[in-house]
C-alpha cells in the first residue's frame, strides 16, 4: 500500500486525501490549525449558527466531487440564497445583487447607469471564461517535458 502525506487540511487537501484513501493509498494529512477546513472551513460564528467564515457560497465545489465522495450521504446539503449577495457600504447605502439580471441592472443604477448598462455583456464575458475553466478543470495538467539542450 502506497502512503502519502499532505500538508494543508483546506478543502483541496482533504478532497485528495479522500481520492487517495478510497484508491487503496495510507493517507496522512498535517494540519497546523486544530480544526480542518481551511478558508472553507464551518466555524461557530455566532452562538448556534455554523457557517464557512472565508468562503461562503458552495460555488466551485465541484459536482463530480460532491457524487464520488457521495457527500449528501455524509450530510452535505445545500441551501439555495433567496439573492446572490448583499454588500452593505455605509450605513445609509448598501448593493444587492439578485438571481434576475434586470434586478441587479436596478440597483447597479443607482450608482452607476454605465455600469448597470454594461452588466449583461460583463455577466456573458464571465461565463464564456468560467465555461473554458471549468471544462479543464477535471482534465489533468500536462506533463511539463525537461528542457533539453541540443
Ligand atoms: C475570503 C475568501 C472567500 C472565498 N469565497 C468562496 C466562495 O464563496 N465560494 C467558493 O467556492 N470558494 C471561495 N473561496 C475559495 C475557496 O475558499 C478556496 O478555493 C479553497 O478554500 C482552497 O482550498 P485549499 O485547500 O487549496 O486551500 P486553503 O483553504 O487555504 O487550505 C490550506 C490549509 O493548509 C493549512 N496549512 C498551510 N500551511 C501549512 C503548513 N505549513 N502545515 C500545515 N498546514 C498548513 C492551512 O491552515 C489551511 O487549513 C474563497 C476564498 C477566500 C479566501
């Protein structure tokens, strides 16, 4: 049996230290702080409610991921956000960004009528980025071959 050792107990670390265990490897996992998790890690933030207190969508975990290490049998469950953020700026001024383009465009406006104007093709522009990333993201990185000199 293969053993391996990893350093960082953050959401990659775990997630290969889980791979590596169900192919049959000796996992360890060195952690410097007393709890896993990393910057996705679930922390008591106030008395009875535990959030991830970084990260705090469950935007890049990957499906694959979620269904090889069968997680929803494990507990994991996830909870849809009525809108997709809330950035208070001052005390009389906040900005919301919702599911529907058009509402988000609204409060854009307020601020900035170019910038709400302009939102849907930088929203396009995302995704046809986020389309490439995400199709390579479960593809193994190239081999980089030694530089040999003639
Ligand atoms: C503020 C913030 C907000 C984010 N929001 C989101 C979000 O909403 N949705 C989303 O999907 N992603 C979000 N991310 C990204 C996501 O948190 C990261 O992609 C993910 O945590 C990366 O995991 P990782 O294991 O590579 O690194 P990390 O999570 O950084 O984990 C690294 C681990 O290694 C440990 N470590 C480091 N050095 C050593 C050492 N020498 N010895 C032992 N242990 C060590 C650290 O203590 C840590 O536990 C956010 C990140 C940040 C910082």
């Amino acid at each position: 049996m293969k053993g391996f050792l990893i350093i960082g107990g953050g959401h990659n670390g775990l997630v290969c230290a889980c791979y590596l265990a169900k192919a049959g490897g000796n996992v360890t996992i060195l952690e410097r702080r007393s709890i896993v998790g990393g910057a996705a890690v679930t922390e008591e933030f106030h008395p009875g409610f535990r959030n991830s207190v970084a990260s705090y969508t469950v935007s890049l975990l990957n499906p694959k991921i979620i269904e090889d290490l069968n997680l929803r049998e494990h507990g994991l469950e996830i909870k849809l956000r009525p809108q997709s953020n809330f950035f208070p700026i001052s005390d009389k001024e906040s900005l919301s960004f919702h599911k529907r383009v058009a509402d988000t465009q609204a409060e854009v406006a307020c601020f900035s009528k170019k910038d709400a104007a302009t939102l849907p093709a930088f929203y396009a522009m995302l995704e046809t980025v986020a389309d490439i990333l995400r199709d390579e993201l479960l593809r193994s990185p190239p081999r980089a071959v030694p530089y040999k000199s003639v």
